[in-house]
C-alpha cells in the first residue's frame, strides 16, 4: 500500500526566527549607519560654521588695514616717532603709517572711516575672544582713543602678526607698548607736520608691503592657525 507523500507548506517556526533575526540586524546597522551620517553633517556644519566666522573677521582685519592712514594724513614726524618707539631699526624695517603691533595690545590702526573722518582701531584678545575697539571718527588729531568694543570671535587664544620686508621676507614686526605709542600719537599730533629727510628715511628702514595676520582657535585637536595675508597699498 502506498502512502502519499506529504509536501511541506510555508516555512518553518525556525526559518522565520532566522529571518527575523536577520532582519533585525540590518535595522540595527542601517540605523547606526543613518546616526554616524547625521552626527558627522553636524559636525561638518559646525566646522563650517567656525571656518565661516573665522574668515569674516579676517576679512574685517582686512579691511580695516587697506584703509589705514598713509604718510599724505598722518604727521611725518608721528610716524617716525610712533616707530622710534618700538625701538626698530634700520635693519629690522618698519611698520606702515598709521599700523602699530603690540604683543600685548594687539593691533592698532587709524582707519579712514569715509567723509574724510579718520578713527582709531584695535584689534586685541580678551577673555579668549578677538575683540574690536574703535574710536569716535573726527576730523582733528589727536583722534579719540579705541574705546568701543565688540567681540568678533570667540574661543580665539591666539593673535600674531608679521610683515614682508623685501630681501628678507616675512619677519617679526617692531613691537612697541600700546601706552607709549598713544603717548606719542597724542604728543606728536599737535606739532607741526616735518619734512622727511633722508637721514630720516633711511633711519626708519623700508616699509612693510604686507602683513601676514594669524588667529589661532582654541581647539584641542589642531594647533594650526588660520592666515590671512594682506598686500598694503
């Protein structure tokens, strides 16, 4: 007698554990995989966000240094003096008119603020954040002091400049405290104008060309400073 043979229907209570399981292993990996993608554009677009900032405020540094006041507006014999102070030497060259560096005190100009005011800016870090000064425009020297302050960028602990002297390439500025060159700003600004010699000129050393301006952001994963390199008119 023959039995019929019976043929199997759907699957078994294993094969469907085995499918599940697996099913549930490609969620969990799709889901890590959708999560690292996620967390790694968060972190791109906050990256991109400092990088963003950071060029702004290099670009305002920019700016305000291709609007300093050249030797036809500032008194030639401030300009010597506000050199002489930084103690530079004919070797070591000099900062542009209107363009001191202070270690300390940051980066000073006077600025061209348009219809013909001129004002006072510094650049400088506090609190670990670059911050802006200026002062109120006029027509008259001696001009008001940087006293207005706005804070540009956070996280910065570091500021440096350095300027391009021809034959010797990017070298450290002269540096001068940041009382005696308003010292001798005030004191030189109320004198009459000097002609330049050149016993004078040949004191003071060649003028900078350009200024190479270094922020370094308070990150623990790179100590590389973002540069800006500006070509002074």
């Amino acid at each position: 007698m023959k039995h019929a043979c019976r043929v199997q229907q759907g699957f078994t209570l294993i094969e469907v554990l085995v499918a599940l399981t697996l099913m549930a292993l490609v969620s969990l990996i799709s889901w890590r995989g959708l999560d690292a993608v996620q967390r790694t554009g968060e972190r791109l677009d906050e990256r991109a966000e400092e990088t963003l900032s950071m060029v702004r405020a290099l670009g305002q540094i920019e700016r305000d240094l291709l609007l300093h006041a050249g030797a036809d507006v500032l008194p030639n014999s401030l300009s010597a003096a506000a050199n002489a102070a930084t103690g530079s030497a004919g070797a070591s060259g000099r900062m542009p008119p209107g363009i001191t560096w202070d270690r300390d005190g940051g980066l000073s100009l006077v600025r061209a603020a348009g219809d013909g005011l001129w004002q006072q800016l510094r650049w400088y870090l506090k609190d670990g954040a670059l911050v802006r000064a200026v002062g109120a425009p006029s027509y008259l020297l001696p001009l008001p002091a940087a006293e207005t302050e706005v804070v540009v960028l956070e996280h910065v602990k570091g500021l440096s400049v350095k300027m391009w002297q021809a034959g010797r390439g990017w070298v450290e500025p002269p540096s001068a405290t940041r009382e005696s060159v308003i010292g001798t700003v005030q004191a030189e600004s109320s004198a009459q104008p000097e002609t330049n010699t050149g016993a004078n000129t040949q004191a003071s050393g060649s003028v900078a060309s350009g200024l190479e301006i270094s922020l370094y952001r308070e990150d623990p994963t790179s100590d590389k400073p973002y540069r800006k390199v500006v070509v002074l008119p």
